[in-house]
C-alpha cells in the first residue's frame, strides 16, 4: 500500500468514524489499517493479540472493534454497515 492510498483509506475511515453507529467498527477499522501499513512497528505484539481477539467478544461494541481491526489490518475496503 503506498502512502498516499493509507492516507486516502484513513481520511475516509475518519469520516465513517464520526457517524455513532459505525464508531466501534471504524475505531478498529483505523487501528488495523495502520498496523498493516505500518507493520509490527506500529503498537505491541501483545497489543495486536488483543484487538484481534475482540471479535469474539460477548460484547458487540468490542466485537465490531475486533470486525473493523481484522479489515483494516488485511487493508481491505471497510465493511458497509447497514442499520
């Protein structure tokens, strides 16, 4: 992923980010999206254990953050959530 399309993918994420139904996905969607174009640099390996096991969480907030961690981290387009 170049810089210019992580930067691209982030400002969008930021924006889908202020919308409170989306909030929980896109705080992990930014997450992973800068692990993956940062690589292990970015946060602790601990860290990364942690926000990838989220997704099985009972709590859906965290959940999504686990969902939205798990898409950025593999920099594919954000999952659309429909409400």
């Amino acid at each position: 992923m170049t810089e210019q399309e992580f930067k691209s993918k982030i400002s969008k994420a930021e924006a889908m980010w202020r919308l409170p139904d989306r909030r929980s996905y896109y705080e992990g969607y930014i997450r992973g999206l800068r692990r993956f174009y940062h690589g292990p640099h970015f946060g602790t390996l601990q860290e990364h254990e942690e926000w990838l096991g989220l997704v099985y969480d009972r709590n859906k907030s965290r959940a999504d953050r686990g969902r939205g961690y798990q898409d950025g981290l593999q920099g594919i387009r954000p999952y659309v959530i429909i409400q």
